[in-house]
C-alpha cells in the first residue's frame, strides 16, 4: 500500500493506535500513490505523450472518456446529496457547475465535445454515448457505486487525484500541441482545468485533514485514492485492448474507420 512507510514509521502494524499523520505527512502519502499508481504511466498515455496515436485511436480515446466526463456532475451531486455540512454544499456544488456550465459559462462537458469535434467526431454521436465501450460504461458506473455506498470521507478523498493532475495536464497539453497540432482548436478543457483542478484539490485534502478523526480513518481515506486510479486505469485498458492491441472492438462499439487507422499518424 502507498502508505506503508509512513504507517510503519510512525506505529509498525498497528495503524489504529498510531498518531495521525501531520497534514503534510497525509498529503506527502496521498502524493505517493499518484506517483506510483496514477494513469500517467499507463502505456495508452505514454503512447499519446509520444505521438505515437493515430487520429482514430484518438477519437475513441475523445468518445469513451466522453462517458466518464458525463458522469463526473452525477458523482458530484451524490457526494453533495450525502453531505450534511452547508458550507461543505456550498463549496462542492461549484463542481457541479465547473462541468455542466451554467447561463454565464460552458462547462466541462462541452469544451470535451469541443475536443472530441476536432478529431473529427460528430457532436451527436459522442453524446448519444451509444459506441463507448462496455467497459467504459461498467468502470464509470463503477465510480458512482463507490461515492453511493463508501464512507463520505472517502468519497470526498477519491477525488484527490486532483492532486497530480495539473502535471499530467500541463505534459499533455504540450504533446497534444506538438505531435497532433490539429487538435489545438480542442484543447479549452485541458486549460480550464488547470486552475479548476488545483483549487478543487486543496478544499478536498483540507476537509479529509479536518475530519478523519483517527489514523485509521485517515488510512482509510488515502486507500480511497488507489480504488480510484484503479478506475482510471481500467478505462485505459479497455481502449488499449480494443484499439492497440490486439485491436478488438467487442460488437456494437466505436470502431475505427481505414483512413484513420494507426499508420495514418499525426498528421492533420
């Protein structure tokens, strides 16, 4: 487990009557695991990173996340549906809106069919989500299972991906930007999140620090983290599966047209 130098550090094998953890020592714990099990190192990613994507497998890449970024406002309003703080809605609902816009701004749902529109997917068929695979629908259903039946603080703790996020962001971008330059017009989601991120991340690690009243409990929101990146990685399997290798797209799902299969590279 990522936190297994500092529980043994602190109390060997008896982590319920350990000292909690100092909110730096929770957030240096927390950092670990994104460092050891975060979807930047999957090999999806790395092949992305390194140009190495053709425009096809992007469009399914752009297709099925589009179903985890539909569910994201869903798994929001379940964790705010379970919250009995006030001043903790008033924070989170902001999530809410980050995704789904509002009469002042589009959300995040929108500049991701933005981004989906320019590798050459049409609007309605990304969201009538018919093509995503049936992993992409049971994984992200899999995610509003955990904020429905988990413990609220871990709940709240799986969101802290949004902890190393900006770093993935910020590589991306740039790869994005060099190897496929035809994708620039898509790029809005990337750049909103780059300030949304960070600041949804500190409210969450604070409110984990404040409210796991033992070390057990902080143990338990850090191991939330895992359970989540486990869910990001798992939608990258199946679209590895399916679209890399060995490239079998079960019946019914998106499938890759011959002008825009792996070969075509990156070129607009």
């Amino acid at each position: 487990m990522a936190t297994g130098t500092i529980a043994s550090e602190k109390a060997p094998g008896n982590s319920a009557s350990a000292p909690k953890l100092t909110f730096e020592e929770l957030r240096a714990a927390l950092r670990q695991v994104g460092e050891e099990r975060y979807h930047h190192k999957h090999p999806f990613h790395l092949l992305m990173h390194e140009g190495k994507l053709s425009r096809g497998q992007l469009r399914a890449w752009a297709l099925n996340r589009y179903y985890y970024q539909s569910i994201i406002p869903m798994k929001d309003a379940i964790i705010l549906s379970r919250a009995t703080d006030s001043s903790f809605r008033r924070v989170w609902r902001k999530r809410i809106v980050d995704h789904d816009g509002d009469e002042h701004r589009e959300g995040g749902i929108l500049r991701w069919i933005k981004l989906a529109e320019a590798t050459g997917l049409d609007r309605e068929r990304v969201m009538s989500v018919r093509e995503v695979l049936p992993a992409t629908r049971f994984i992200g259903n899999e995610y509003l299972n955990l904020v429905r039946t988990r413990p609220f603080l871990e709940c709240v703790a799986s969101s802290l991906t949004e902890l190393f996020s900006r770093d993935l962001i910020t590589l991306r971008m740039e790869n994005l930007r060099q190897h496929y330059p035809w994708l620039a017009s898509g790029l809005d989601y990337f750049e909103a999140r780059l300030t949304e991120a960070p600041e949804d991340a500190a409210f969450a690690l604070q409110y984990v620090f404040d409210h796991a009243a033992t070390r057990l409990e902080q143990e338990s929101a850090i191991q939330a983290l895992p359970d989540k990146c486990d869910i990001l990685w798992a939608q990258l399997d199946a679209l590895y599966f399916a679209y890399v290798e060995p490239g079998w797209p079960p019946p019914g799902a998106f499938r890759i047209e011959a002008g825009a299969k792996h070969g075509e590279g990156n070129r607009g």
